[in-house]
C-alpha cells in the first residue's frame, strides 16, 4: 500500500527486506532442521544457568554512565526513590524485537523483573515507590500527577522512558 501511494519504493523494501532476512538465512533458519547444527540442542540448553551469565555479564559491561558531574549515580542504599515512567513498571518491551517469545522457559515473562522492582530491592533499607505517569503508546497522562507527588516527596527519581514493540 505504501508503494501505490508513493510513501516508498519497491527498491526501498526490496533493500529492508534483504537486510532483515539476510541474517536468518545465513543462520540457516530456512534450512532443513537435520542440516543445522543448532537443531540438535536440547532443551535444556534453552535458557540455562551459564547462558544467563554470559548474557547479564554482557548486559553489565555494556552499560555505559555518559556524565555524573553531580555525583547522583551510584544510587545509595536506604534512600527515598521514585522510579517513576511506563518503562520502569512493565517487563514488556524492556528487550528488543528479536528476543522472541519464550524469554522466560515456559513461554512467559515470570524470570524478568521490572525495572522499578529491581530497584526497589537493591534499595535495602530504603523506600522505593512507583509510577506509570504516562502511556508508552498513547495519550493517556491520568497517572501524571500521582508520578509527580511520589517525585515530589522523594530524594532522588528516576524516570524510566522508552518506546515498546507497539510503536517500534
């Protein structure tokens, strides 16, 4: 449709989908399954303890702190936060399009945490509260002004903002 209506041109999808399929053929995903080696892993290879290391590890070494002119990160323990942004409260679209659906073994999301969770209890001895405050994919903003009295009486938020799959 966007093609009829000159938004693009075949070129133009013809280039994006030579680039996303392209990986994926030469992993071999649309190989017969008894020619690829990846097909005889079991299942217990699926989301296994040494796997989940190298990724968190991964994860950590990648995180990168751009300024701290004010000395607010680390984050100390025992304090008052607000984490505060839709991003912060929901494990959806915390990962990114190509993470698949089986995250957690058994196909749902119960080994992730959210973001407000997993500073809550690394806050020990402190007081973490919550809030939406506003949509990630619409225009609902009923949940501003509770976000902003949980900032108001904190010592430090952390506003947690993002795009998720729905408008990815």
């Amino acid at each position: 449709n966007a093609t009829r209506i000159g938004l693009t041109t075949e070129a133009v999808v013809d280039a994006a989908w030579r680039r996303s399929f392209r990986p994926l053929f030469r992993a071999g995903r649309f190989d017969p399954v008894a020619s690829v080696a990846w097909a005889a892993l079991g299942v217990e290879a699926i989301n296994a303890s040494e796997h989940q290391a190298v990724s968190a590890e991964a994860a950590q070494q990648g995180v990168v702190l751009l300024k701290n002119a004010r000395g607010a990160l680390p984050l100390r323990a025992g304090a008052k936060l607000a984490v505060v942004g839709p991003m912060g409260v929901t494990t959806g679209g915390l990962l990114s399009d190509y993470a698949g659906d089986d995250i957690c073994f058994g196909g749902d999301w119960h080994c992730m945490t959210t973001i407000a969770d997993a500073i809550a209890a690394a806050n020990v001895g402190g007081e973490t509260t919550q809030a939406q405050g506003v949509e990630v994919d619409g225009g609902g903003t009923d949940g501003v002004a509770a976000a902003l009295e949980l900032v108001a009486a904190a010592d430090v938020a952390v506003l947690v903002l993002g795009i998720n799959k729905t408008i990815e």
